[in-house]
C-alpha cells in the first residue's frame, strides 16, 4: 500500500505496537545481559532500543519516516525543504 491510502490513525496504532514490542524485547536483552554477564544481548538490546525508538519517532509524526529521517533522526524538525 502506498504512503497516500495510509490512514495517520492506523499508521500510528502500528507504529505504536512496534515500538511497544522492540522496546520491550531490547530492555529484556539488556536484563538478560546483565543477569548473565555477557555483552552480546546487551549490544543487541541497544540497537532494539535504538529501533523502538525511531518506531516513536513514527508514533510522533504520523507518517513513515524517510531514509534520511531514520538515520539521522536528531535532525527530523530541521528540514529546510519542508
């Protein structure tokens, strides 16, 4: 489906529960790698913190984001072309 028939609604309900689930999924890899002492699930909890949070990022906006959007998401309210 293109962005035009994506409703902001149902956009923001998904994003939502994406966010919920890498954000949940990367505080228990941190968990997990504090209990165990290893540094592998807690690398790998970091970058899915990193992922739930951009998800927000999409809760926020209401729309998907673009490539340079999610890699440089400090930089969404500073478009000069918008």
């Amino acid at each position: 489906m293109s962005a035009r028939h994506q409703s902001p609604r149902t956009v923001r309900i998904i994003s939502a529960l994406l966010a919920l689930v890498w954000l949940g999924a990367g505080f228990a890899a941190i968990v997990m790698a504090v209990s165990t002492s290893q540094w592998l699930p807690g690398v790998i909890g970091v970058a899915a913190l990193w992922y739930g949070l951009l998800w927000v990022g999409v809760v926020r906006l209401g729309r998907q984001l673009r490539l340079r959007e999610a890699l440089m998401p400090w930089r969404i309210g500073k478009r000069s072309d918008a």
